[in-house]
C-alpha cells in the first residue's frame, strides 16, 4: 500500500491510540507522567515512520547505474 492514503490511515490510528491513552491513563500521581509518555511515544514513532516512508516514496537523489556505456541514457 504504497499511496497517500497510507499516511492518513496511520495518522487516525495514532490520533486514536492518543485519544485512548488520554482517556485510558491509570489514575493516581503520576497520570499526568502517563498521559505525556504514551502520546510522545505514538506520536514520534508516527513521525519517524512518515519521515521514512516519504524518504523512500519521494526520494531526492535518483540511484544511477556506474557500468552503463555512453551511448545509453545515464551513462558517464
């Protein structure tokens, strides 16, 4: 599933697992430590994902062939 809607599919899960994490935290003293923690969590391992996948759907520097002769396209 290499297309657009893959980073939209990922970002309302994400923006679910937070919801759930806000709402689902344990109680107590340190539910505020809680709540930070999983949100900063998803939400930089979503980020990095994206980082990632868009790297490699996008990429900046095409990859050339170095042994190619001169009469073909791309050849040195």
């Amino acid at each position: 599933m290499a297309n657009g809607w893959s980073l939209l599919i990922g970002l309302v899960v994400i923006v679910a697992l937070c919801v759930g994490a806000y709402f689902l935290s344990p109680k107590g003293e340190n539910q505020t430590i809680w709540r930070s923690t999983l949100i900063l969590s998803f939400a930089s391992c979503y980020i990095m994902w994206a980082i990632t996948f868009l790297a490699q759907w996008h990429p900046l520097i095409e990859p050339r062939m170095a042994k190619l002769r001169h009469g073909y396209p791309g050849g040195s």
